[in-house]
C-alpha cells in the first residue's frame, strides 16, 4: 500500500514550488527464520525552483521501519537532489 500527495506551495521566481507527503506499507520479498519482514515509511520533501524554473533543489526527510521474528530496525534517510532542464 502506498499513499502520496504533492502540493503545489507559492511561486518562487515565476515557477511553483512543491511539497510532497507519502506513507508506504510493505512485505519484502524474503523472510527471516520463516517471518515475513513488514516494512513502513513515512516522507516528506519540499522542491525549489531557482534559475526562473529551470532548475530546483529536492529536499526530502524520510522515516523507516521493518519488523520481523522480534527483530526491528528503524532509520532516517535524508535526500537532496540538484534537477536541471537545458
């Protein structure tokens, strides 16, 4: 299952920015000592034109879990990326 909206924000420079959420709920392919590992993760980010639109900068913030036979792990991601239209 995975859920996502991207919100148009104010204009910066004539282009529109961005905002995005997202939520995903998951079963990996594999298992551990006959469990299925489960795996959720809830995102957000932002986008910012520059260069009157013909560039932007991601921003994005991420939380991860997985879960199986009593073992959890949790972790951050955080991701920047640098877009650009010739």
């Amino acid at each position: 299952l995975g859920l996502g909206v991207e919100v148009t924000g104010p204009r910066v420079a004539g282009a529109p920015s961005y905002t995005r959420f997202g939520f995903r709920s998951r079963t990996l392919p594999f298992g551990v000592n006959g469990d299925q590992v489960s795996e959720r993760a809830l995102s957000g980010g932002i986008s910012v034109p520059f260069a009157r639109g013909r560039a932007q900068v991601d921003l994005a913030l991420q939380r991860a879990t997985r879960s199986a036979a009593g073992a959890d792990e949790k972790a951050w991601f955080v991701s920047i990326g640098l877009g650009i239209r010739p």
